[in-house]
C-alpha cells in the first residue's frame, strides 16, 4: 500500500512548517488511537497517499526499536510511518554509542531494552534481567515472584561454557541506561545499588559510581488507567533516594527526552531530513522552518521544552491525557489548548493555508 519513496514527494514550497506529535496521551492511551488521530495523521498525506507536511513523533517513552516501534504505529493508526520519524526518549543513547562500544553496559525496562541499545551499536549489552540472572540471591524476593523466567541453557545466545568464560559478573559494568519504565522496581532498584556503588562489580567493595543514563524524566504519564501513572521520573526518585541514604556519595545521572531542548532541536534535525529536498535545497541555502508545533499532553514536558527552546517552536496542548483543565496551564500556558489532536491538525491546517 505504500512505499519508502513517497514521503520523498513532497512539494517544497509546502515546508515552511512541520509538526511534532507526542504519543502518550496525545495520539495513543495504551495502545488504543485517542482523539482522532488516525483521521488527523491522514489529513498531512495527499489523496495518493504521499506525504504532504513533514511529521515525527516525539515521545519520551520507548523500550523497542525505532523500526518497531513505527511498525506498530503503521498498524494502530493506518497511516505509512517510518523508522526515522519516530524519536524515543532512548534516541539519543545512540551517541553514546563510541565512548562504550565494547564494553559491559545494562539496559533497563519494559520491553526489548538490549535489543534497542544493540541496534545502536553497543557490542556488550546485557538486559537487566539476564544480568541479574548470573548472580546468585542477588533478589532475595526472586521465589515470590511467579511472573519471573528461570535461568535457562541460553546465556546471551552463548552456550553455557562459553558464557562462563565471557562471565559478566566478573566484568565491570561500564554505565548503566534506564531504557525504558521498569517493570519490577524492587529488584532493579536493588541490583542497581549493587552496580552502581560497587564501581560496577555487584558484591564487592564500595567503589566510584559508573554513569547512569535515564531516557527521560517523566514523573507520570497517561495511561489507559483515569488517572496518571508513575513515569520513569518515579522511578528515579525511588531509586536516588535509596542509593543516598545508604551510600556516601550523592547518585549522579544524566536524563535525555522532553523538556531537554535538546530533545526539540533534534527533531527539528529529523523533520529536515524526513524529506531531502528540504535539508539539501536545489539552490544551497540550508532550510529553516517558519514554525515547529509541538503537540502535547503534558504542560511541564511537552510545553514547557517546546517554550524553553523557544523560536520556531509553537505549542499546542491537549485535553487528551496528563492535562485535563479548562483554560490553560498556570506555570506552562501553552501559545493555544485544544480538546485533541485532530483539534490541533485542524487549526494547524487553517493557519497554514
Ligand atoms: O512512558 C512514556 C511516557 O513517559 C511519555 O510518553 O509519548 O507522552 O512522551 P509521551
Ligand atoms: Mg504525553
């Protein structure tokens, strides 16, 4: 139904605008469309189905790949989306990816976090899972919980001989990458305060922090559940309040996605990119949006980044998720509050001609 090329195809006098879509709360809640979405994302491809106004979404959630993940996008919302227009709160691990290349790194969270960061490029990848899985009563709440897998033949695709030589509770973990939302806080929240007090040998002496890296900081989101659920900034304060009054240093981190500019001035690169002839124009010149919108259900997330990056950036927030009020945000009024996304299309549409 629809091929690689045609997003090529759009007309360039057509791209002195570009919009950006936040997903949770926005476009989906859980994996159900919100909103009308589907018909407002149709609304930006021409009756052929080529792409009329350049589009990404960007999300602070994650725990696929990029091509998965507009994949399952392509499926929930009829519409033809490709790997490189989805952004992830992950995204920017992937230009990490020289500093740790072959060395021991744990990917955490819900999903196939080791298979987002080996497709970044990181050789020595362990999910938090199978790393726990080499250490013996490393979870003293293992045998309680039902839903766990049991240590099999398959150790990191190596059969057990060779992993016993490759053993990477001998190795030193090197950083540690908060991927995704955990899904069992008790025992990551244990293991990393063994990781990352031990200088990254689980068990031994206290030693200096390695780097750890959270693909973003949302204290909640919206799920399918009325109200919020607790985001990876949750967990984050969990796991930071514990690591500080147990250990004597302070836990450092660094935390990528929304509000970060840099989050917004990366998806301005993508919407360059998303279609060749505006990045490479004929005559040279290097091409500069008019306005950027930013799509968003969270005023201290979505609205604030995109009123912290400021110019070309325009917000628009919805009634769809984490903000339900009637007028504006007090401390992030985005520049206009619609009830949905197909809302916010529409008007985008208008304004634009
Ligand atoms: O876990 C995802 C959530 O924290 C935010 O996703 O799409 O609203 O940025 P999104
Ligand atoms: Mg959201």
């Amino acid at each position: 139904l629809f091929s690689s090329h045609q997003i090529h195809s759009l007309p360039p006098q057509s791209s002195s605008f570009g919009i950006a879509f936040d997903i949770d709360g926005v476009i989906l809640r859980g994996n159900i469309p919100i909103g009308g979405s589907s018909r407002a994302l149709q609304r930006l491809y021409d009756d052929s189905g080529n792409l009329r106004i350049p589009y990404v979404f960007l999300t602070n959630g994650g725990g696929v790949p990029e091509s998965k993940r507009a994949a399952e996008l392509t499926k929930l919302l009829d519409v033809n989306i490709l790997a490189s227009q989805v952004i992830q709160g992950h995204s920017p691990f992937k230009q990490l990816v020289k500093r740790y290349e072959n060395e021991l790194v744990i990917a955490v969270g819900k999903g196939e976090p080791a298979t987002v960061m080996s497709e970044y490029g990181f050789k020595n990848v362990l999910s938090v899972d199978e790393y726990a899985m080499y250490f013996e009563n490393i979870d003293p709440l293992v045998q309680y919980k039902n839903w766990t897998q049991k240590l099999t033949g398959n150790h990191n695709g190596l059969p057990r001989e060779m992993a016993a030589i490759n053993d990477p509770s001998s190795q030193r973990v090197k950083a540690v990458f908060i991927v995704s939302d955990s899904v069992d806080w008790s025992r990551d929240i244990q293991v990393l305060c063994d990781i990352l007090s031990t200088g990254g040998l689980p068990g031994r002496e206290i030693a200096s922090q390695p780097p750890l890296y959270f693909a973003n900081d949302d204290l909640s989101y919206q799920g399918l559940f009325p109200t919020e659920r607790l985001g990876m900034g949750a967990f984050r304060i969990a796991l930071e309040s514990i690591f500080n009054r147990i250990y004597p240093n302070v836990l450092k981190y660094t935390s990528y996605g929304k509000p970060n500019p840099s989050a917004f001035r990366t998806a301005e690169n993508v919407l360059m990119q998303v279609v060749p002839q505006v990045s490479h124009p004929e005559n040279g010149k290097q091409h500069t949006f008019k306005t950027l919108y930013m799509i968003g259900d969270n005023p201290s997330v979505d609205i604030r980044g995109a009123r912290e990056t400021g110019s070309p950036w325009f917000s628009i927030l919805t009634r769809t998720g984490v903000f339900k009020g009637e007028k504006n945000h007090d401390n992030h009024p985005a520049d206009l509050v619609v009830d949905n996304v197909e809302q916010a299309v529409d008007y985008i549409l208008r304004k634009e001609g």
